[in-house]
C-alpha cells in the first residue's frame, strides 16, 4: 500500500518542493489549493480544500492520509484556534506523523506563532518532525 501525504501551502514556495518530493519517492499526494491550479501543475496530485480556518474543510483533506506537512499560513496568528486544532483533527484521523516547517529561533522566542504550534506537537505524545529553516532557505 502507497502512503498517501497532505501537503498544506502545496501552491507556495516550499510546499511546491515538497509535493515534487513526495511524488518522487512514490508517495500519492493531497495537495491544499486550488483545485485548477494544483492540476495544472500536478495533474496526478489530488486537490482538496483545507482551510486552517474553516473546520468543515478538515475532515474530507484528512481521510485516509498518512503523513502532513504543516505549514502555518503568514495571516495565521492565534494557534489554538486554527492549526493546533488541526493537528488534533490529523491525528483523530489516524495520521501517523505530522511534519512541521517553523522557522529559525522558535525554540528561544515565545512569541513567535510557531512555537505555540511545536510546544503543541510535543504535548500530543504522537510522532512529528520539527523543521526549523531560515529566513532564506524557505522563502527564496
């Protein structure tokens, strides 16, 4: 059985690199986006609606995914109502890993919205990664 990875801010400059990734090493891919977009890009990557701030969206992006790479939306400023809910919802969904891009520095300022989302996936007990890139490396 192939692993099914959803990919949030498929259309951005990361998420475009990670989709390209996973479809390398043969995982399927659910991309967030516009469907028209996604499929102009990647006709063989599926297109869902995920939106961090609408609830109804979670469930249908969520089904049968084994794998999600997270990352936070630069509008996205209150963590507990949006993504960290989120990643409750991934793993009620039975994800089995949640992959997190945060950024350089979380670790020692706490008023970066990206350590409210790490200090969350630590408390979940289940299994994530932490990515923590500089400003360069994940917007050029």
């Amino acid at each position: 059985m192939t692993a099914r990875v959803l990919v949030t801010g498929a259309l951005g400059n990361v998420g475009q690199e990670v989709v390209r990734a996973c479809r390398s090493a043969g995982f399927l891919v659910r991309a967030t986006g516009a469907p028209p977009k996604v499929h102009a890009r990647w006709p063989d990557v599926e297109a869902v609606e995920f939106d961090f701030t609408k609830r109804a969206t979670w469930a249908g992006a969520l089904d049968s995914v084994d794998f999600v790479f997270l990352l936070r939306p630069p509008p996205l400023g209150h963590m507990s109502t949006t993504i960290n809910p989120s990643v409750d919802a991934a793993y009620s969904a039975k994800v089995k890993h949640v992959v997190f891009l945060s950024v350089a520095g979380a670790e020692t300022k706490t008023w970066v919205p990206h350590r409210k989302v790490e200090d969350h996936l630590k408390a979940t007990g289940t299994a994530w990664t932490i990515i923590r890139t500089g400003f360069f490396a994940q917007n050029l």
